[in-house]
C-alpha cells in the first residue's frame, strides 16, 4: 500500500537507529524521498555509513537528536524538584508536538520504537518515584504509581503523532515488538508456524508489554490516531532475535482517508 497524495513517494522511518531493519538501497527504489529519525544522531549517521548510502543522499534526510514521546525535555527539566505533575505528564504524553522539521509523509513507519518510549520515558520516569517497585513487562524494577497509565498515554500520543505525520491518503506502518522471552521462554523454539498460536494466546492471557497488546494498536487507529484510518490490516507476528532475548514482533497497516 503506497500513499498517492501530493507528499509524493516520501517515507518517514520514526526510531531508524542503527537500521538493521532497513534496506536503504531497497527503499531508494521505491521512494523519491525518505527521511530518518531518531532521537540518537550518531546511530543515524552509522546506518549512513554502514549501508554505504552517502551516494544515496540526495533522497535521504536524517533528523537526529529528535524526541519523539515529546515528553523528554519537559522531564528533564521538571527534575529533581518533581513539579510535572501526573495529570500534567500524561496531557503533555498524549499530545506530543509535531517534531519541527517533520512534514507529512504518504509511508510513516514506526520502527520497534512504541515499546522503547514506553521503557524508557513512562517507566524510566516511574523509578525515579519512592513508591513500591515490582518487575515490569521490560524486567525493570517499576514503580506502580501511575505506571498503566503513563504507558498507555504514550501510546496514544505515539498514535497521535503517526497520524499527524501521515498525508491524506497516506498509509502508516506500526511496527512494535509486543512480548518477549522473559516472559514467554517459548519464543526461543516454538515452531515458526506455530508462532502465531503462541501468540494468541500469550494476548489472551494478558501477556504482553503494557501498551503494546497488538489487537488493542490495530483497534485504537480507528479511534485515537488524530486522523481518520480505514482498512487497518495487522501482520502475522514474526521472532526477533536480539542479544539473548527474543521477541514477538507485528506489524499494523492502515491508510488515512484522503
Ligand atoms: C529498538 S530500536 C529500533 C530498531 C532500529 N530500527 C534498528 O534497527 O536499529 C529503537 C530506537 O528508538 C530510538 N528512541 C528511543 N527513545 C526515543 C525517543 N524518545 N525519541 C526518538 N527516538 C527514540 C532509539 O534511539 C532506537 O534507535
């Protein structure tokens, strides 16, 4: 599905980091142009330099040091003196300003960043209370004051922010791990067909990281994402081998209306 709207054949790849999912070459071909961002600049420019595409830059911009929860600045400052209140964190959360430089795109794909926002602006920001700790979906001591509703806030901001990103007509790819090995060992050596089974039931039973449960993303485009979506599609999942982890990884497709 490619957007066919006066954005023309653009991409935008929302946390490319280091791109080991991505085939620069691959997507020269398909769009005329196509613009990287990450909040980490150097992993950006290493991706540059790793899949030798300097010859490519005529099509491809890189946006770095971009924080794309829209949240981290406001945080930051707020610290150590803790002023951001709840109510104020998850307005701002939900609500992320569109990043200055980004404009709309008719592909913006969110590359296995939900779930790293969530880690590391919700529950990061959540340890730093005194409340009781318990291990989160991440396996990090957490804080549970406010923690659900920090990480669904984000979500629905990163949804926000997808659907403002996205030019009529336009088609938004959400890819976003959503359970791992360390709590679902069977990741490691389920069989491939049998993976989609596991994972069903893994949702089922509430196993999954907060805010990333595949059914309830591919449900809240059609109500959350800021602009209207039809036809939301949502991939088989596929493993994602990372260290010695594994995850469950899935893909949700939708297409603005024009
Ligand atoms: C799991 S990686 C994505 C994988 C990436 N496509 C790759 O192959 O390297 C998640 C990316 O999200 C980026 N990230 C984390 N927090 C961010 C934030 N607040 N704003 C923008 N990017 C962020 C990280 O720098 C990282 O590159």
């Amino acid at each position: 599905m490619v957007g066919n709207h006066d954005a023309g054949r653009s991409l935008c790849v929302l946390g490319a980091g280091n791109g080991n999912d991505l085939d620069l070459a691959a997507l020269c071909q398909r769009y005329d142009r196509i613009t990287l961002v990450d909040l980490d600049h150097e992993a950006l420019k290493h991706l540059i330099e790793s899949q030798k595409a300097d010859s490519l830059s005529r099509q491809i911009e890189i946006v770095g040091g971009v924080d794309l929860s829209g949240i981290l600045e406001e945080q930051r400052e707020s610290s150590p003196g803790g002023d951001l209140s709840l109510e104020r964190w998850i307005e701002r959360a939900r609500n992320p300003a569109k990043p200055e430089p980004l404009s709309q795109y008719s592909v913006v794909a969110s590359t296995c960043l939900l779930t790293q926002l969530i880690d590391s602006v919700a529950i990061g920001e959540v340890q730093t209370s005194s409340s009781p700790t318990e291990t989160g979906s991440h396996g990090k001591p957490v804080s549970k004051t406010g923690l659900a509703e920090r990480c669904l806030a984000i979500r629905d901001g990163h949804l926000r922010l997808l659907g403002e990103l996205v030019a009529p007509g336009g088609v938004i790819v959400l890819i976003t791990d959503f359970v791992s090995s360390d709590t679902l060992p069977e990741l490691f050596d389920v069989d491939e067909r049998d993976l989609g089974r596991l994972c069903s039931s893994a949702i089922n039973g509430g196993n999954f990281f907060t805010g990333a449960n595949p059914l309830v993303l591919a449900h809240s485009f059609k109500t959350r994402s800021g602009a209207e979506t039809f036809e939301v599609r949502l991939a088989p999942p596929w493993r994602w081998q990372m260290g010695n982890r594994a995850f469950a990884v899935t893909a949700i497709t939708t297409r603005r209306n024009l």
